[in-house]
C-alpha cells in the first residue's frame, strides 16, 4: 500500500500558490514541506489523500483543511470488525479448521478476503480485525471447512453475519 498526499497552500492576496505531492510507503523516511509565508495569519492549507491498495484499487478521500506544523498521515479506514474465531471442536475429529471471511462495500469500491487456517490442537480462540470504510458497513460472509485427521472435510455452507463472534462446531 501507498499513500499519496496532495499539500496545497494558496494566499490569493499576495499572489502565492504553493503544491506538492508526496508518495508514501511503508519504509519512507520523515519528509517536509517548508513553505515561506508572506502572510503569516493564512497558515491553513489543504490535503488530499489516495490510498493506492494492493490490489490496485485506489481510495480517496475528501480535500481537508490543516493548520498543524506536522502532519500525520493515516489510513482510510473509520473502524474496524474486530472478530472473534472460536474452534468448540473435539481435535480427535478434526485435524485443521479453515475459515474464510469476506466483506464487500460496493459503495466505497472495498472488498477485503482472508483465510484464517487454525491447525494446533487444542483450537483456541482467535482475533481476526477487517477494516471498514463505512463504519455503518459491517455484515460479511465466512465459510467454515473443517479438515478431518483422514484428510477429508466437512465444509459448511457460507453464513451473511453481523456479529463479532464466530462460534464454530461439528455437523
């Protein structure tokens, strides 16, 4: 994932514009943007932001207005599904649990898939986060597989859910 930022400042009464655009990763080092003020009362600018995801899709967000000195940049994300996996399964009957998420919001163009694989007896309980850009967007679909020590499955049929916990048993 990359971050672009768009820092624009404008003092239409003395003429001045000022624009830059910074890419960020991951392992970018501390940049800055040292703009000369003729007048020091207009110290606002703005900020625009694309998240270049992984998967190529891009998010943006809104123009905001900043007046800080130092600027931290964030992630697009509003909130979070913090999930909760609990394997109440006898490890005699089952050698593997394999469970896989998917959270769709058509709306903002995010779609977010994971597979969470729990194979150490005995199951405990797991923490799975999934990140929202629209906090009230909060149902998505798993799909349990449970892998037996005879190397067959039995997979369950996918469930639309809102909750936070996933409680998962044989048949």
């Amino acid at each position: 994932t990359k971050i672009e930022a768009t820092l624009v400042y404008d003092d239409e009464g003395n003429l001045f514009h000022s624009e830059r655009t910074y890419m960020i990763a991951k392992d970018t080092a501390r940049q800055e943007w040292l703009v000369r003020l003729a007048n020091p009362a207009i110290s606002n600018y703005k900020v625009k932001y694309v998240w270049h995801m992984k998967d190529l899709t891009e998010l943006s967000s809104n123009v905001e207005t900043h007046t800080e000195s130092h600027l931290i940049v964030g992630d697009p994300f509003v909130d979070r599904l913090n999930l909760f996996i609990d394997p109440r399964i006898d490890p005699a009957n089952v050698a593997r649990v394999i469970v896989d998420l998917h959270y769709e919001d058509p709306a903002n163009n995010f779609e977010v898939r994971k597979q969470v694989e729990i194979s150490s007896a005995p199951f405990k309980l797991t923490n799975v986060s999934i990140p929202l850009i629209d906090k009230k967007k909060r149902e998505y679909t798993y799909q349990v597989s449970l892998v037996k020590p005879s190397g067959g499955a039995e997979n369950h049929a996918p469930k639309l859910t809102d909750q936070l916990s996933i409680i998962i048993t044989e048949g």
